[in-house]
C-alpha cells in the first residue's frame, strides 16, 4: 500500500491544483444535496427546490468549461471525469419521491463520482488555454507555465527569463505581421533550446492535428540525393535520384563539399539544431539533415569513380522526399512522415516470431497493453504490472518451445507509455531484485522520491542470451526500457545510435493564441535510483543511457540500409548471438 499511496502522492504533485478546486466543489455540493433531500424527502414543496439544486453541478461545470474551454475546446478530454460527474447530479432528479429509484440512481451517481473522481484526482490536467491571448500574450504565458512547472527547469538549467527575451523580438515580428507561420517558428525554436523529446510542438493544420519536429524553420530542399556519415568519417551519397546520377553522383559517392565549403566544416557550421536531447544522436544524422540545406542551388563535390574531385551545380527539384527515404531507411521504419505511421507500430506492438531454427524475436513498439484502465490504476500505481509479465512469460515460452535459444528484442521506434510493462518484462531475465524507477515530487527545486517501482527478480528466462536493439527513435518508456534491460547481465544493448533521451512524464500543455498551436511539456517526476531525473541529459547533452554496442556503419552497411533497404541491424544482431552462443 506504501507504493499506491507514494503513487496517488505523485501523481497528485502533477496534478493541477486550481482545476482540482473546482472538482471539490462539485462534490461538496453534491453531499449537500444528499443530505437535503434526506431532510426533505417527504415535503413536496422543498423537494421541488431540491430538483431545480440538482442543476447547481451541473452549471458549475458549464461555467467551468466556459472558462477554461473557450477557444480551445479539446480541452474537454482532460476534464471529462468532471463534467461526467456533473451530468451523473441529474440522474436522481425524476426519482427523488420514489425510495427504490432514489437509491439507486443515488448509489450509481455516487460510484461514478468516486471512479471518475479517483481517476481525475490523480489526472487533473496541467492544461492552460491561452488561445484568447494575442502572440505575445501567449507566448509570454507558455514561459511562465513552463517556468513554474518544467519538471526538468533545474536539471537542464533552463533560463526561461532569458529564452524569453532571446525570442520575444521574432514573437513581436509575427504579430506585427500576423504570420502564424512565423509565430510557430519561433515557438519551435525556443522548445528546441530545451532539447527535451517529450516537449512537442503541435499545429492544427486546416482542422488536422499534426506533431511537428522542431523543423519548421529549417524547410529542406530536394536536389535528389541525401547523404550519411560513416564511422570512418566520410560523408556518402544515399538514395540517390537519376538525375544526379547522369551527373556522376551515385549511392556510395563521397562528397567532399556542399556549398562550396568543406562538407566536414559545412556539418559543423550549418546544421540548425533540432532539439535532440543526445548530442551524438544529431551529429550520427547531421548529414542527412544537411542534405536538404541550400538555396535553389547548391554546388556540390565529390569523388568520382576515377578518384578525382568533380563539382556539379544541383538544383532544388521542389517536393522534398530523398531526405525523407533516407530517414526511413535509417530508422528502418518504412511509414515514417505518413497517417498510418503510428497505427503500423500500434500493430506490430508485442508481436512474436522466428528469425531462423534458433534465434527468437519480439517487437515492443509501446508500452501498454490493451487494458489501459489496468496498466493505469494497478500496474502504475502499485508498481507491479502482473499482467504484462505474464504475457510476456507466455510469448517467450512459446518461443522456447519453437526451438528460442536466443533472443532479439527490438525496441526501435518505441514511442512509450509505461515503465511498468517494461519492468515486467525485467523480471523474467533478472536473478536479482533491482531499483527499476522512482515516481517523485518536485519541490522547490529539489527533487523526492515518493514511490519506488522495481524490478522483481522472477528469472525464468536468466540463461537466454537477448540483443535489445534501440535507435534515436524509441523514447519516453522505450528510452527507459533500452536502460532497464541494458543492466541484465545476459542482455546486450546496442544500435546505430543511442536511444533519443528523455523519460519524464507528460501531462503539461499550454495552448497559444488562436488554438492553432500548442506545447506539451513534462510535469511528473521519474528518477533514478540516485534520486536524479531518469535518463534525460543534462546541458552536456551527453547520453545518460548510451547502446553498450555501437552496430558499425560502414559503406557495406551504408548499401544494405540504403540502397538495399535490408534490415541490416536485424541481421547484425543475429549474427551477434549466433557468435556469443557458439
């Protein structure tokens, strides 16, 4: 019970106190009326007031959403349990003279006001409409929410004052010119000076809500080619168009300059910065973002097949998409940028199957399960998410019993949820109990531990030699599970590059002018076992859960990925575990 009460603390220290207010009221009132309508039951004349009292809640959530929904109205998801609540208040109405129906209806009112109210008790959201105000207004009041409630201010020694004064100028041209555009840019550009993952952009884009990269800014040119870098240091052509082939620039061709200037140089100096928390993880994509970097032409040298330096002129072509298939390739995720990009990872969430007569795969793309109310009130809130352990008990001894003597696990591309599956998971390749995370209170600038969530050694599957692969694309719980299961001793962690960086949890939005824009940030508190902000980096930007083996990129590799479009870390891992098991 110390773990669900260290939780409910926790989860209470996120909440937003001002809304949670409100909900009080509607419950007091709600006793009120029950206790009047036990003194007034048999007045016919008071209980005609009673009825026209019911409405009271009801009102209270109207002006409520008045208040906080007006302009913004999706707003209503978050605070749902209350207005659920309010609404429940007239149910008993055309029963108050019969004793049966009363008590009914008054029973059913009051679970739904203790099951809603339980959950928004712990959900009140950090929510803040500011669509009313203009550009500056809002902006302005989305740096003082993020000043006051940024769970990680103090750990990434973030000066809001000053990331204020540093954008407010751009802020003012856009309003001058009333650019939405403009207005979003600068926007982007100050979240990307917090180089935190879970802090996202999103745009309403003609009706269509849309998370946006921090690249608005930087508008990416096509000339037909993308280019990567390789562990040894040069920089090749990949995905390359015909167009620039007839020019002599093929995939495998090392470029030299971009732009007239040294492309080593160029990659230092005119890369934006895109907000990646892990600052190798940025310069492992520098190239490819560098790229699409250019005017309506760019000269560009290379390597020809004679071992000469030739440059061409390339022009931009308009619709940028070489970049983008290199991405793709890249983080092997073939839906990258499309509508269908989170629903492919929805379906291959938990999936199982055989690589070969041997080697055994599984595919976590989310933490969390298809009972979300559980993961939610059990698996959070004690620590302990019984049921995903033994679902994923019964997918490895399915495996095992296809013939599973090792075991790839991939994690790329993971977009989160709970730390808790994750855990689970854990158990059954650990001998030894081990701190898993610890859910805590901001206070002041410091940082308590309420609740610990652990890992609890179970070990039915010690002896399984297992590859965790991970990428800059799996984040939030995929960033944690990449480093809970980087500490077993018969598990390898490894990738192209690092997970992304980040792991606290969400909750917090400030909705700008308009409605059209607005930014999420985090507002719970995730720590380590050192009672420090779980696995997101500090200023240094420097990987706090780096892979335990970097998968090497060599022109070979480059091919395979690039061109090929094979799963070439796939098969390094099988590989891997075939010559760790022989």
């Amino acid at each position: 019970m110390g773990t669900f009460f260290g939780s409910l603390l926790h989860r209470l220290s996120a909440s937003n106190k001002e809304h949670l207010i409100w909900f009080g009221a509607v419950v007091v009132i709600m006793i009120i009326l029950a206790i009047l309508h036990h003194k007034w039951k048999d007045d016919d004349k008071k209980i005609r007031l009673w009825r026209l009292l019911c409405l009271i809640p009801l009102i209270t959530g109207a002006v409520h959403a008045f208040i906080y929904l007006t302009g913004f109205p999706l707003f209503v998801i978050g605070h749902f349990p209350l207005y659920a609540i309010a609404l429940f208040a007239l149910l008993p109405i055309p029963f108050a003279k019969r004793k049966i129906g009363y008590r009914v209806t008054g029973a059913i009112t009051g679970l739904v006001t203790c099951v809603f109210g339980f959950y928004y008790l712990g959900m009140s959201p950090l929510y803040f409409n500011h669509s009313r105000e203009s550009y500056t207004e809002s902006f302005h009041s989305l740096v003082q929410d993020m000043d006051r409630y940024y769970v990680l201010k103090e750990w990434k020694e973030i000066d809001f004052a000053a990331l204020e004064d540093k954008y407010m100028p751009l802020v003012r041209e856009a309003e001058q010119a009333q650019d939405r555009g403009k207005f979003t840019e600068a926007v982007m550009a100050f979240c990307c000076e917090l180089h935190d993952g879970h802090v996202p952009v999103v745009t309403d884009d003609e009706g269509m809500i849309r998370f946006a990269s921090y690249t608005m800014s930087y508008k990416p040119h096509e000339y037909g080619l993308a280019m990567v870098q390789l562990d040894s240091g040069d920089v090749i052509a990949v995905c390359t168009t015909d167009d620039v082939n007839k020019l002599g620039i093929e995939d495998g061709t090392v470029i030299t300059k971009w732009g007239g200037k040294d492309v080593l140089q160029s990659l230092a100096e005119d890369v934006p910065d895109l907000g990646m928390p892990v600052k190798e993880n940025a310069d492992r994509v520098a190239a490819m973002v560098l790229s699409g970097i250019g005017g309506e032409t760019v000269d560009v040298s290379f390597v020809d097949k004679s071992g000469a330096e030739q440059t061409v002129t390339l022009t931009d072509v308009g619709d940028p998409h070489t970049q983008l298939e290199a991405f793709r390739a890249y983080r092997h995720f073939e839906t990258l940028g499309t509508e269908e990009e989170f629903q492919s990872l929805d379906e291959e969430n938990f999936t199982t199957k055989m690589l070969d007569d041997k080697c055994g795969y599984l595919r976590i793309t989310a933490e969390g399960t298809d009972n979300g109310l559980y993961d939610m009130i059990v698996g959070y809130m004690t620590g302990d998410h019984a049921r995903a352990r033994e679902m994923f008990r019964q997918k490895l001894r399915d495996l095992r019993a296809q013939g599973m003597e090792y075991l790839v696990i991939d994690l790329r591309n993971n977009q989160g949820g709970a730390d808790e599956v994750t855990n689970a998971l854990c158990d059954l390749f650990a001998t030894e109990d081990q701190y898993g995370l610890g859910v805590g209170t901001r206070k002041n600038g410091k940082y308590i531990c309420n609740a610990d969530h652990n890992i609890h050694a179970d070990g039915e599957f010690a002896d399984l030699k297992v590859v965790a692969l991970t990428n800059f694309g799996c984040l939030s719980a995929g960033d944690s599970a990449s480093y809970y299961l980087s500490r077993l001793p018969n598990v390898t962690l490894a990738g192209l590059t690092d997970p992304y960086g980040c792991n606290q949890e969400t909750g917090g939005i400030s909705v700008l002018s308009g409605g059209s824009v607005y930014v999420g940030f985090p507002v719970g508190l995730v720590l380590d076992g050192n009672g420090d902000p779980n696995i997101d980096t500090r200023p240094d930007r420097i990987s706090r859960n780096p892979v335990e083996v970097r998968i090497p990129l060599d022109y070979d590799a480059a091919m395979k990925i690039f061109r090929d479009k094979e799963d070439y870390e796939l098969e390094w891992a099988v590989q891997y575990l075939e010559s760790e098991s022989s």
